[in-house]
C-alpha cells in the first residue's frame, strides 16, 4: 500500500470513529428502571401559566398547563375473580392504566425560610426520600418517635433542613421543642395541593404545609381511604339511587368513557355502605378514595369556580382567605406583601416525585414582582391581567444534601447565598437531575470515553508518522 | 486556583490559534512568508504545549476531583481539555518529526485539517469553561441542534467504546506497515 493510501485509510477511520462517537455520545446508559424507581418523563420540561389577584379579604391564584387527557382517576378496587383488588397504586412513572391523577400544587412563603427564595423545593429534599433510589423503608418512618408516633408519618416526604440535626440524616430529628419553636417563628413553607380526584370533585384543595415532614394541616382533608381491611372490601359505594349506579365498570375506565361530568368520584354524600351482596360482577370498579367537604384549617383552599380540563389543558383556579387566622400552618398574606412560590404539576398518571417543578417566584399583593397579583373589587376576579409564564422541570433526585456537599460544585455559590436562577436554567437542572440518577454509570462510562479518546488520537499520530516514515520516508 | 487557569489557558488559547492560522496559510502557500511562519511553528506548538499542560495542571486544582468529576460540565470540559492538549500534542510531534515533508502532497490537507479541528475542540474546551464559571459565548447553543447538549455528560456507549479500540489497533498497524516499507 503506498503512502498516500495509507494517509488516505488513516484520516478516514480516525475521522469516521469521531463521527461514530459523535452520533451515539449520551446513549446507553439512561434508561428506565423500576427497581431503582427510575422513571424518565418525556419532554424534560413543560410549561405553566400562572395568573394572580386579590380582593383584600381572598387571594386567588390560576394555573394553565397542558395534559394530554385529564387524569380524573386514582386508585380503584376492582372486583376480579371474586375479590376486590387495588389498582392504581402509585408506580414509578406513569401508572400504565392511567389511574393516578393529576395535580398542580404550590408552596409558599413569607422569607421565614430563606433559602426557599432562593433554591426553591430543592431545600425541603433529603436523601432517600419516598420514590427515591434506596428509598428509606416506610415502617422505619412510623416507627420513629416524632416523624411517625407523634407526626403520624407513614413514608419519607418532603423536610426542611433545619428540622434535622444534621443534612446527612433524615432520621435525626431536632427535639420537640425546637420543632414547636421554629414553626411558631414561621418556619414551615405552606403548601396548597389540589388533586384531581381526591379534591376537586369536592370543590377543594388540600392545605398542607412542610416542616419535619410534609404535614397536613389541622382539621378533616377531603379524602380518606375505601378500605375495610377486616372485611377486605370496600366501605362505601356508589348510591344507585342517586347516581344510577352501585359502581363504575373498569372497561369503561380504561377506554374514557366517563368524563369530567360523570360520577368519577365517590362522594360520601353519594355513597352508601358497601353491600357484599349486590351481585358483583368482574369487573366493577369502586373508587379507593371517598371523598366529603374538608374542615378546619385543612379545607382553607377551596376551588375558585370550575377547574376543568378542555382541550389538552387543565386550566384551575383556587381562592383562600388571606389571613386564615392559623399563622403555624398558612401563611398570612398582606396587601402589599412579597411572597415567595415555587409550582409542581402531576400529569399524564405519575404519582409521587415524579413530577414537574418550577424555580421560586416571587409574588406580589399589589408590589412589583415576578407574579404580580393584582387587586380586584368583588368576589370574583376577571383574570383578565396576562399570565405569567413558568417554565417546569423535571427534578430527578437531586437533594439538598447532595447540592451542598463536595459533589456539587455550586456548594460553596449555596453557602454564599447565590441563588439557583443566577447560575442555572430550568432546562439545565432537568438533565442533571437525569444525569443524576445515573451518577455511577455515567461517571464510568465518561472516563472510558475520555481514555478512548486520547488512545485513538495516539493511534492516529502513530499512523501518521508511520505512514509518512523518518522525514516523511 | 479559577482565577489563576483563566489566566493561564489565554497562552494556549493564543498560542494555538495562531498556530491554526500559520498552518492554514503554509497549506495554501509555498510563498517565502509561509515558510518564514513554518519555520516558526513547531516553536509556537511547542509553546502551546507547555502552556496547555500548565493551564491543564491548574484546572485540576479548581476544584476537588470528586467535584470535578461529579459534575456534568465539569466532565465535559476536562474531557475536551485533555482531548483538545493530546490532539495539538500530536500535530507537534508531527511536525517535528516530519519536518517539511508534512507540507507534500496529500499530507499539507491533512494538517490543515487537523488544525481545524484542534481549534474547534479548543473553542468548544473554552465555551465549557466559561459555563462553569458562568460567563459563555452562544456556541453551546450552536453544538445543541447538532446532537450534543452541553449540559449532558459527553461520553459513549459500550460499542462505540469497543469500535475506538479497534479503530486505534488499526491505526497502529497501519502505523507499523508504514514505517516497515520505509524503512
């Protein structure tokens, strides 16, 4: 072979393994997995509107966001070869019958917790959280003296940092009278949850708020569980005699057949007590979640008249009083305050953490901010203000203890105060919070690919000046 | 030690660029100016050399290698660095084990095109280290439609892995068959 053909066979592999490397870099890794309850949305992030108003006694917030079908549903008990089963439980990902419904929730707070201004839901993530890889065993939890005999706990949720000892350990609780000390001083970040199944067939949301854990506030939630464990049936079921029907068939479920305006739901003032002997047939479904008006500080946010889904796109308004007269569990809100929020949505059947969060914002009573609500005279606003738009993300499980420690060069910009937007985009945190998932893999598989690379560029001097010999031969 | 690298990668940075632009003008020119600039390149390269390995050497000390390494635009730039010092490494030796036989022939395209995309890679190693500090030019924007996202870990798969073995067992061999018949 002459020189020249040889330079020729040499510059075409070295430039078409480049080409190679460059068409397949950032595959083979990421994939899902179940076991280690990875679950990968597509796309990495979506968007929100958010609209805001209020009238001096009320503040009302809107969102907008698109959902391919309205996820109306969550767990049912389907009777299956003459027993009742649960279906719908919550799975990393989409639940594959589509029975887990969708939510748009929003934290807030007052600047008690600093570094929710600036870092958002990051602060109240630890490690081994519920769905998490390694995910901390949910008996441990109810067994723990304060997160689960004296706060009712029953899974690893949502905390803030300085309800720890330590960042390190979920389990370290500060004492009792620290906890009771640092709510009473405000610490806690409100949090309005609406669901839609478990919520707005009522016309409510769910008023919870996070502090040694995600909580709920005083009072009666809008949902609770279907489920006579003894009997091992249902408790209730639909009342045929107002709803025409002792129970929903699951095919008609599955194909969408019941809609926004059917009885979706078991309401308890539609229900009555399950009967085993009703003739039951395979196939009948029965909802695992009763619903009834919420009471007490639970039920402050109520649904600001219809929240529906129409043509690809939820589109909820929510109203709560601005001072709820319960300063340990919401917020009180003043005109002219600054307020910080940061949103998440559930969609297309995901439960759990996976879901789409946002940046904080700030939100204004009649001041400039970010989301600025605008004062109205009367009960209802007109919406009629532009939305503000939000950019949602997937979060992966990326944890504050993980962004302060050694592995996050931003660590030390998080001592400092930096906050998150200052350095990152929302389309930034989605992949890393993908890449993080994958950290040990991802990390081996780049220093091959780092390795390989100087080998082949080696290989090709080799080739190079042997192929053109002592001086160019 | 940030302050310090952004200070010392300028020397390469310069160093090989104009390394890059004496290259492309001695591809194209036989001129007595040419090759007053090829006279003077394997100086430039091996300059550029030195002052990348410093500049590298630094960067190692920004931050912590479990930081480093635990971050995806920390991985993407010190992948390009080193790839970006071994690729303009390599147009060194080179050049100066060829003398001005590398201007014959075929081989004077080859070069030129080697000093392309040493100046790419040099481009996208600066861009990524300008994210980190978080000051950068639009060129990640650039390389995002043509299949890289910046903020993603660059690496490759099992195969592709096994293919750039093959490929360099090849490139050696043929490295071998090439100084056997000049020999």
């Amino acid at each position: 072979m002459n020189k020249n053909r040889l330079l020729y066979v040499s510059a075409l592999i070295f430039v078409g393994t480049l080409g190679l490397a460059w068409l397949t870099q950032g595959t083979g890794v990421i994939r899902n997995d179940a076991e280690r309850n990875i679950s990968i949305p597509s796309p990495l992030t979506v968007p929100l509107e958010v609209k805001a108003a209020y009238n001096g006694s009320d503040i009302f917030l809107r969102y907008r966001w698109a959902a391919p079908k309205p996820g109306i549903f969550h767990d049912v008990l389907r009777f299956t070869n003459g027993a009742w089963v649960v279906r719908g439980s919550a799975v990393p990902g989409s639940q594959s019958d589509g029975l887990h419904e969708d939510r748009v929730s929003m934290m807030l707070d007052d600047g008690s917790v600093p570094e929710f201004g600036r870092y958002g839901g990051y602060v109240t993530i630890g490690q081994r959280l519920a769905g998490m890889t390694g995910e901390a065993s949910g008996r441990d939890v109810k067994e723990h003296p304060y997160l689960g005999k004296k706060l009712g706990l029953d899974e690893p949720t949502k905390y803030l940092p300085a309800t720890r000892k330590g960042l390190e350990d979920w389990m370290a609780v500060v004492p009792e009278a620290e906890q009771d000390r640092l709510r009473a001083a405000g610490y806690f970040i409100d949090l309005w949850h609406w669901r839609a199944h478990r919520s707005n067939p009522v016309g409510y949301a769910d008023d919870q708020f996070v502090a040694a854990g995600r909580l709920s506030d005083s009072g009666r939630g809008p949902f609770a569980t279907n489920w006579d464990a003894e009997r091992k049936q249902p408790r209730l079921m639909l009342d045929r005699a107002k709803t025409g029907r002792a129970a929903l068939k699951w095919d008609d479920i599955l194909q969408g057949r019941v809609g926004q305006d059917d009885v979706y739901y078991l309401r308890e003032d539609q229900a009555v007590p399950f009967d085993p002997n009703a003739g039951w047939q395979e196939g009948d479904t029965i909802p695992r979640r009763s619903l009834r008006a919420p009471q007490g500080s639970r039920g402050d946010v109520g649904v600001a008249g219809h929240s529906r889904w129409a043509e690809g796109y939820w589109d909820v308004a929510l109203r709560r009083k601005m001072n709820t007269e319960k300063p340990t569990e919401d917020k009180i809100l003043r005109d002219g305050g600054v307020y910080q929020v940061a949103f998440a949505i559930h969609r297309q059947a995901s439960g759990g953490r996976w879901h789409y969060v946002s940046l904080p914002f700030t939100l204004g009573l009649g001041r400039d901010a970010e989301i600025k609500a605008l004062r109205f005279e009367g009960d209802t606003p007109d919406w009629r203000q532009p939305a503000v738009a939000v950019t949602l993300f997937y979060p992966g499980q990326v944890n504050w203890p993980l962004l302060n420690s050694a592995k996050h060069a931003g660590a030390e910009s998080i001592r400092k105060g930096v906050p998150v937007k200052y350095r990152h985009s929302e389309a930034q945190l989605a992949h890393y919070g993908v890449e993080k998932e994958f950290a040990e893999e991802i990390h081996r598989q780049w220093l091959f690919t780092l390795g390989g690379g100087v080998l082949l560029i080696v290989a090709f001097g080799v080739a190079l000046n042997g192929a053109l010999g002592r001086k160019g031969g | 030690m940030a302050a310090y690298h952004v200070v010392l990668v300028h020397f390469p940075i310069a160093l090989w660029m104009t390394a890059t632009l004496a290259i492309l003008w001695r591809a194209i020119s036989d001129g007595p100016l040419a090759l007053a600039i090829d006279r003077a390149l394997v100086p430039l390269l091996s300059l550029g050399l030195i002052s990348g390995l410093a500049a590298y050497g630094v960067g190692l000390l920004v931050w912590p290698w479990e930081t480093l390494s635990a971050t995806p635009l920390g991985r993407n730039h010190m992948l390009l660095a080193t790839w970006t010092t071994a690729y303009w490494g390599l147009l060194l030796a080179t050049r100066w084990l060829q003398g001005e036989a590398v201007w014959n022939g075929v081989m004077r395209w080859i070069i030129a095109g080697l000093a392309v995309l040493g100046s790419v890679l040099l481009g996208i190693t600066g861009t990524l280290g300008g994210h980190l500090v978080g000051i950068y030019t639009e060129i990640s924007d650039a390389l995002r439609p043509m299949g890289w996202e910046v903020y993603r870990t660059f690496y490759v798969p099992d195969v592709t892995l096994a293919t750039i073995v093959a490929a360099a067992v090849v490139l050696v061999v043929i490295g071998l068959l090439g100084r056997r018949r000049t020999a």
